[in-house]
C-alpha cells in the first residue's frame, strides 16, 4: 500500500514463498513473478538478495532477499542482521529507477530478531539500533553506490511503530534537522581535526609530533587555532 518504487520481499535462499509477507507478494504478483523467482534462484544462493519486476504489483522493482533467523544462527548474530540491510541497500542503489524503497523489518518475524529485549546499558534493544544505524551507515561503508532518495520502514504492528520511533530518537536526537546535523558535525570535525593537527602542522618527525603536541595546562583540553 505504500506509494514507492520498489518494496522488499524477506525470504530465503531458495525463494518458496512458503510463508508470511513471501508468501502474500509472491501470490499477488501472479505467474510472471514466480517465474522470475525460479530463474533467479541459484544467483539468490550467491548473492542472498534478487531483483525482480514488479508484475502485477504496482512497483517498479521487488527486491528479495534472505532474512537471517535467530533459531538457524543458534544465537543472535547481529553482524548477519547488518549486512542481510546492507545486501537490500546495495541491490536498490544499483536500480537507477529507484528512489522510494519501503522496507519492512526484515529478519524480525517468527523466529527473528526482537524489537523489544533491552541490551545491557543501553534503554533500547539491539535489533532496531542494528536495521537503523545499518540504513544509516550505508553510504558511508559503500561509497560507490548511489545513495536512495527516500527509506520508508513499514512496521508490522502499532508495538513495532513505537519501538523504532523511540529508537530512532534515541540513536539520532531527531529535534536537529539533516541539514542541521550536517552543518554541526562538519564544524565540530573540523575543530576536532585542528585541535589534534595543528600542533605538528609544520613537523616532519615523529619525535617532534609528540614533543610539541599541548594541552591546555588549565583545562587540560586540546587547543584550537585560528584557522578554526
């Protein structure tokens, strides 16, 4: 139901369509899907992400790709849970004609990772700081890739919504806008690389680096220059 250009399809290697929202795309698509889906199976073993046609769904793109189980990994590898959302990233921005994903929870079904156990310190759990810091880190890990334009997470219930919205405030403080964000962290990296460089701006020794490298004696923080 959400008006995007392509949708993702949390499957496994071998494509069945046996269950859950696999099952449902895969009955609406119709034969032409299934189809595709047959063909594209033993690159799916390879690579745990295909993209097919939209059929008869009203996409341009569905894109399926192999969601990790707790119950198969016999613990909660959250590495495979990162790099199941890096596989979707990478097979969307190699589609020129998408910008608009929506994107279910995927990996979080029966069997999957929870949204709701608290991880140690930190008032949230580990599953949603995984799919959101992974969507987030994304262009930065794969720099070569074209960034989406827009990521629309589809909850599965009301619970769900919640739990990702406290999460996302928590893991982003979203009262600073992007552009604000960006702005702030460009200045503060600037100031934190002038602190630490311009010291031994003008050094070519290594002893001379550790030799004129200061603190200020009474706040014992590193100094800025005036090119900050």
């Amino acid at each position: 139901q959400v008006n995007c250009d392509a949708i993702v399809n949390p499957t496994d290697i071998y494509l069945s369509g046996n269950g859950g929202l696999d099952k449902i795309i895969q009955q609406k698509g119709g034969n032409e899907l299934k189809a595709q889906c047959n063909n594209l199976r033993p690159k799916m073993k390879k690579d745990l992400a295909v993209v097919t046609d939209g059929c008869r769904l009203p996409f341009k793109h569905i894109i399926h790709v192999a969601s990790p189980h707790v119950r198969q990994e016999k613990n909660e590898n959250y590495e495979l849970l990162k790099q199941c959302y890096w596989n979707i990233l990478t097979k969307a921005s190699g589609q020129r004609d998408i910008h608009h994903l929506a994107l279910p929870l995927v990996g979080t079904g029966v069997g999957g990772y929870s949204l709701l156990e608290p991880y140690y310190t930190i008032p949230v759990a580990l599953t949603p700081v995984t799919i959101l810091s992974a969507i987030a880190l994304f262009p930065y890990e794969y720099i070569h890739c074209r960034p989406l334009e827009k990521i629309t997470i589809v909850c599965h219930s009301l619970q769900d919504y919640i739990r990702m919205k406290e999460t996302y405030k928590w893991l982003f403080n979203v009262h600073l806008t992007s552009k604000y964000d960006r702005l702030h962290g460009a200045m503060l990296g600037g100031a934190i690389g002038d602190a630490f460089g311009y010291p031994v701006e003008f050094s070519n020794a290594q002893d001379s680096w550790i030799k004129e490298y200061i603190l200020d004696p009474e706040t014992n923080k590193a100094l800025i220059s005036d090119d900050t």
